[in-house]
C-alpha cells in the first residue's frame, strides 16, 4: 500500500512539474527582442526576402512574446499589441497578400516599449 501510495504520489509531481515546464514559452521577451535587432531573422522577414523555415521562426517567436508576461504594464494592453503581431506573422506564413507591410506596421516597438519595458 506504502509502494503504491508512494509511487502515485511520485507520478502526480513529475507529471505536475512536465505541465509547468510546458505552459513556460520557448523563447523569453529578451529572446524576441534580440532576435528582432536589426540584424535578426526579423528583418530578412520585413524585407521580403526570407525563406519559408524564417518566416515560421519569426511567428514561433512572436508566438512565444505573446505568452510571455510582460515586465510592466497589463495583460491586456499586451495582449492588444501582441494579437495583431501574431496575427500578421500567420499570414506571412501563408504567403497572404500585403501581409508583410500589415506585420511591419503591427510590430511597432516604440509603442510596446513605451507601455511594458521597464
């Protein structure tokens, strides 16, 4: 009965910290921000002269900004400035006309900046 509790309650940690280590994004918010420097996989994007494997890069990393916290500032007011970043990352993905100017306009960095860096 010991063996069997034992092990149960065994199963039930590693199982809880997998689920925790999971829920954590790929990349971090400083992760993003240097691959979004002027030389990063970003500007190939922007420009229009990328590959298919860095456009699916740059949406996993705005993706993975999305689920980030930010430092400061609300939930909410991250969530409106990383929807449509996001958003527009699938449609360079997709090939979707005038998507590259749609994610060059929504992947404002002064007006993020200006509300969630500290």
């Amino acid at each position: 009965m010991r063996i069997a509790l034992s092990l149960g309650l065994l199963a039930l940690f590693v199982t809880a910290g997998y689920l925790r280590a999971e829920d954590k994004p790929k990349y971090t918010i400083k992760d993003v921000m240097k691959e979004c420097k002027p030389k990063g996989v970003i500007k190939k994007v922007l420009s229009g002269d990328s590959t298919d494997a860095e456009k699916k890069k740059v949406l996993e990393l705005f993706e993975a900004l999305a689920a980030n916290k930010p430092s400061k500032g609300d939930a909410e007011s991250w969530k409106k400035f990383n929807d449509p970043i996001v958003a527009a990352a699938k449609d360079v993905v997709d090939g979707k006309d005038g998507a590259v100017a749609t994610l060059k306009k929504a992947a404002n960095c002064s007006d993020c900046h200006a509300e969630h860096k500290k």
